[in-house]
C-alpha cells in the first residue's frame, strides 16, 4: 500500500534540485542535442532547480548538522 504525504518534505525537494542541477550540468555531453536545445534545457532545467529549492525554503528549515 502506497501512504500519501499531506506534506512535502523539504529535504527531498532540496536532493530533487540538486539532481537537476547535476543533469544541467550534463548537458554538454550530450551528442543528441545541439547547441540551442542544450542551451533552452539547459535554462528549463535551472529554472526547476530554482523552482524546487524556493519550494522547500518555504516548507521548511534546513536539516542542520549536529556537531561531532
């Protein structure tokens, strides 16, 4: 059985954005695109980013680190 959030959790929304900015990131590489479809995602893929770290600043705090 599947359990529904009522709340997004900002810790996942923050690991979704750093997964986007790492596929950006990649982009280059991609022999299958030229250089303005890389560009265009490129930019779609950095405004989701975006997107998604705004969404989870206004869910909730950072995870803090307990000292050592």
């Amino acid at each position: 059985m599947i359990a529904i959030m009522d709340e997004l959790d900002p810790h996942t929304l923050r690991v979704a954005a750093s997964l986007v900015r790492s596929r950006a990131a990649n982009l280059k590489l991609d022999p299958r695109m030229d250089g303005l479809q890389r560009l265009g995602a490129h930019r779609t893929l950095t405004q989701l980013a975006i997107d998604l770290e705004v969404s989870a600043d206004h869910v909730g705090p950072r995870r803090r680190r307990r000292p050592a």
